[in-house]
RNA sequence: GGCUCCGUGGCCAAGUGGCUAAGGCAACGGAUUGCAAAUCCGUCAUCGUCGGUUCGACUCCGACCGGAGCCUCCA
C-alpha cells in the first residue's frame, strides 16, 4: 500500500511520487514574527514535523525548510508602536518563536531563511518576471500581471473573472487588473527599504517564499504546506509567481492544515438566527462574534508560552494530532485536559513496566525505521500476532495521507494489549517466572517505536528533585508505613481516614499486592 | 454574492459501496480490592434531513437544513 497524500491542487489524494527518488523537499510557510506566537502558530509546525518524521521512517532523506518573515507592514507598525526597531522586534519574536519550537519537540526543521537576507534573489525573480512580460513596474512599485498568467487561480479554484466580481478593495490607480499584487513596494519615508532597479523598497508579501523555496530546495519542491487561511492570496500567488518565472511546476503537493478555533470562550455564533440576510443587525452581531472566535489576529488569543504554564506541551501536541490535520481543531482548556487523562493511563503502564522488567520506557532504542522494524510474524507468543496486526493498522492510517488521528487510536489499542498481557500473565504480582517478559519488552519497543514518530513520549518528565521533595518522599513513606501497619492490625478506619485526607491533598494511593505507591493528581 | 470544506453514540474523534462503524473522555455492570486506586472483561451509535443511482450506501449524485474557512498581508 503506497503512501497517499491529499493535493490540494487536485482536490484528491495522490499517490506519492517526489521529484528525486528517495527524497523530499518540504517547504513551510513560516510566521511574520511580530508577535508572541499563539497556539494556532504550533498547528503547522508540529503536523509538517510529524510528516517529516513519518517520512524519514519511511526510507526518504526529508529536507524542511520554514522560512521566517521579518519585514512587514504588521512588523513595521507593531515596532513603531512600541517604539522599537524592526530589527529588534523581529530578533525577539523570533526566539520566542524557536522558543516554542522547541517545547512543542519540533525539531525536524533544516533551514530557517530570513526574508531580508534573500532580498538580492527575489529581485532576481522579480526582474525575470518583468523580462518574461509577467510584471509590470508601477510608481517605485512592481505588480504581477495575474492576466498574462494562463491558469492563474488554479489552486484556489478561482477565475479572475470571478475576483474582479468579488472585489471590493479599491484598484491601485495604475493596475491592470484588480488581482494584480505587488511583487515590491515602493517604500515611504522612515520604513525599512532596500535599493532596487525600482527604487528603493521592500519585498512584497509573496515574493519571499517563492525566492527562499527556490534558493534552498531548488526550482521544484515536492510538498509545500501552510494553514488553510493562506490558500488565496498568498498561496496563489507564490505559485503564479515561481511558475511565471522558471516555467517548471513548484510544487508537486500542496498541503494545507486545518485552522484552531478558540470556542468556549464566547457563546457559539449562529444559534438560531434566522435564514440568511433579513436582519443585518443579527447579521453584523454574528460576524462580530465570529471575529472573536478567530484566533488568528485575536488580540485575546493566549501566547503559546502562557499556554505551556497551564498544560503539558506534549499533551498539546498530542491533542494537535488526535485530529486529522485537515480539519479545523476546536480549542479550549476543556479539550486539552481530557486529552491529558487520556494520556494518563500511558504514563500508567510506563510505571508498570519499569516497575516489572527494571527498564525504562525511554531508555527504550526502538526502531527507527519501517524496513528494520520487527514484523513480529515468525514469532510464538500469541500477543506477537497482535503486535504485528497493530503495527500495520498504523503504518496503515499513517500512509493514508497521515492519518496521524487513526494512528492515535492504534495507541490506545496498543496500550491496552499490553495491559492486558500483563494482567493475564501477572506480571505485576512480583512474578517470579520472568518467561513472559521477552514479548512485553517487545511490545513496549513497538510503542516506543510507533509513539517516536508522532513525536511524543521520547523523554521522561523531568523529575526536579529539591529539598522539598526529598523531605515529602520521606514523609509519604513514614505515612504509608503507619497506614500499612494499621491495615494489617484490619484498624481500616485509620487506613481509610489517611487515604481520603491525602486525597484531599491531591495526593492518590494505590495498594498493590506487594506494596504501596503513591502520586501526586 | 463567488470559491472551498464539514455535519458519525452524552462530549471529542477515525473510517468504509456489502464482514462485528476504530479509539478517547464520561456513564453503567462485572472481575480484582478489607474498601478504594490502578488494571482487566463487558454494555452504550445505523452515521444532519429528504430524494436518486445501485442487487446493496453512512460511504456516490442532487436538493434542503445547519456549521466553518477564504474572497480584506491571519499559520
């Protein structure tokens, strides 16, 4: 079964066939870095950081490239706002975007280019442009002309008959067709500019990927992504553009993630308002509702940083993959803490069996690749069959256009047949027949495994160990002595007493045959 | 108005032209436990509505209802 990807461009999933065998170039569109970056930011990175994992696993030598933007105009009025420099603002936005990366376990990316440092090669480009009589100069600035472009809208699915229609922005004076975008823009007094044949100015919004994707990975890419919301313009656009200017195809694959919505927050909109256009007070009322839930430009939507203080990142990420990526993702605090108690139970069984077999769960070296990982087939025990059946449900779900929500449940499938491996055989009864071990440290290596790709479960949490710690450990076991010693004296409305005060403290305990262990939540 | 997309159990969420429609959370019953906790076993949906195509559709087509995004430099 081949591996399939849904192309935007053709509406479909495709089977996936890159431009150099065995290999993939993968560009994403990164962020303008004028702002702490909110969660909406992390979708992409973290669903294209997945792909890539998927990918190498695969067999493919992936590289990925996320360009960062650090001219702009939400750049330039944001700096002036706060009464710094471009420059600077940028550098802080920047590392608080690496930042976030970095918790969230992004770290397949290869190159991270600058806008302004690729100035010299999108004039290449637009210069080109205008040789080839696909841009225009205008007044210091520089337009693409959408009408010279024969299949110009093929992406989004619009004609520019339609976008002259659906228009309302006001033409530039000069433009030859409304759709014409800017290539450069001639720069005003007091903003960031560049000398160009032009005059000088600054780079228009497209130009920059189109300029990096070509520096980087060459005249064809294999798989462009970005959220869904830059399908048109931007999108559009850059494809028009490198396809304008090198006459080759620009990418083999587009892919688009769905966007987060913030709900919760503000009551749903809509509701039950009437059938469309008799009252324009609901009408506007909804559409201002409907600014609030957006995330993207909220001025309310939480930084990721503030994010992380509420919530564990890798349970972020995981709630960011229990979701096909082509789907919009509700969020809200509700959703990620039940995502956490899904995930509670894994951290169970990680206990377990380190617990059962002295290993582990992280120091597991699992396979790191699909044709050297164990097919399980040759084996006795009956639970290897069902390793080898769960296995290939994943790479299953997996090829099917990274269906990384199927591959989740195969998870939860899998943490539950190793659970009840270890109940059936008990293992957790201070077993002294340690035969049945072998199959379990297989199928926890699957887990290991097939969780490495989805970018979760690779560390333990850092257990920090301070004075207090050490001092409530000493505590927590003097109370347990009491307690046992109660329990074995049947004194169970001591032991009992003890148990739901400590609950009261968050603190659960849990007796198991041998002895008696104790957490925190 | 134009262009995309979506509507699966209480909530979230995979998936398929015809075997028992994944999984998670919640709930309930049982095993286990002194009682719990954890774990295991089990119960809980006919897939927005109405038509059509088909031997057969939740899955394909149409209409309608409901929801989302884009057309405004928002990932």
């Amino acid at each position: 079964m081949p591996l399939r990807v849904y192309n935007t461009l053709s509406r479909q999933k495709e089977d996936f066939q890159t431009v150099t065998p065995g290999k993939v170039s993968m560009y994403l569109c990164g962020p303008t870095v004028y702002k702490p970056a909110h969660i909406g930011h992390m979708v992409g990175p973290v669903i294209f950081d997945t792909i890539k994992r998927y990918l190498t696993y695969s067999g493919y030598q992936v590289t990925w490239v996320v360009n960062i933007t650090d001219v702009d105009d939400k750049l330039i009025n944001r700096a002036n706002e706060k009464g710094v420099t471009v420059d600077a603002l940028a550098k802080e936005m920047t590392q608080d975007y690496f930042d976030n990366l970095k918790t969230m376990a992004v770290d397949g990316i290869d190159h991270f280019p600058y806008a302004t440092q690729h100035i010299q090669e999108m004039q290449d480009i637009i210069a080109t442009l205008i040789e080839k009589g696909f841009a225009y100069p205008l007044e210091g600035d520089v337009y693409f002309n959408c009408a010279q472009d024969a299949d110009y809208g093929k992406l989004s699915g619009r004609s520019l008959e339609q976008l002259l229609v659906g228009t309302r922005a006001e033409t530039h004076g000069g433009k030859r067709h409304p759709a014409d975008f800017a290539l450069w823009k001639g720069s005003k007094p007091g903003e960031p500019a560049w000398p160009s044949p032009w005059g000088p100015g600054r780079p228009g919004w497209h130009i920059e990927c189109s300029a990096m994707a070509k520096k980087i990975l060459g005249d064809s890419i294999d798989i462009h992504g970005g959220g869904l919301d830059l399908m048109f313009p931007h999108h559009e656009n850059e494809l028009a553009q490198s396809e304008s200017c090198t006459g080759k195809p620009f990418a083999r694959y587009w892919m688009h993630n769905g966007l987060m919505q913030a709900s919760g927050a503000s009551g749903k909109v809509g509701g039950g308002h009437d059938k469309q256009g008799d009252k324009p007070a609901d009408l506007t009322a909804a559409k201002e509702a409907q600014e609030a839930n957006k995330l993207a430009g909220s001025k309310g939507a939480a930084s990721v940083k503030e994010l992380f203080a509420k919530h564990d990142a890798e349970t972020i990420r995981f709630f960011l993959l229990a979701t096909h990526y082509r789907s919009p993702i509700d969020f809200s605090d509700d959703r990620i803490a039940e995502t956490g108690k899904s995930l509670e139970g894994f951290h169970r069984l990680f206990e377990t069996f380190e617990r059962i077999s002295g290993n582990s769960f992280y120091a597991i070296s699992a396979g790191t690749s699909r044709d050297q990982s164990p097919s399980f087939s040759g084996e006795s025990s009956p639970l290897y069959l069902e390793l080898h059946e769960l296995r290939r449900r994943y790479l299953e779900s997996m090829d099917d256009d990274f269906n990384t929500g199927g591959a989740v449940g195969v998870l939860f499938d899998l943490r539950k047949t190793l659970n009840a491996y270890i109940s059936d055989q008990k293992l957790d009864t201070a077993n002294p027949d340690t035969s049945h071990l072998p199959p379990l440290k297989a199928g926890m290596g699957l887990l290991k495994e097939l969780s490495s790709i989805l970018g979760v479960f690779r560390v333990a949490k850092p257990k920090v160990k301070t004075a207090d710690d050490a001092t409530l450990d000493g505590l927590m076991q003097l109370v347990i002595q009491i307690r046992a010693d109660a329990r074995k004296n049947k004194n169970f409305a001591v032991a009992d007493l003890i148990r739901n005060k400590l609950n009261e403290l968050k603190i659960t305990l849990e007796d198991r045959t041998d002895q008696t262990l104790w957490r925190r939540g």
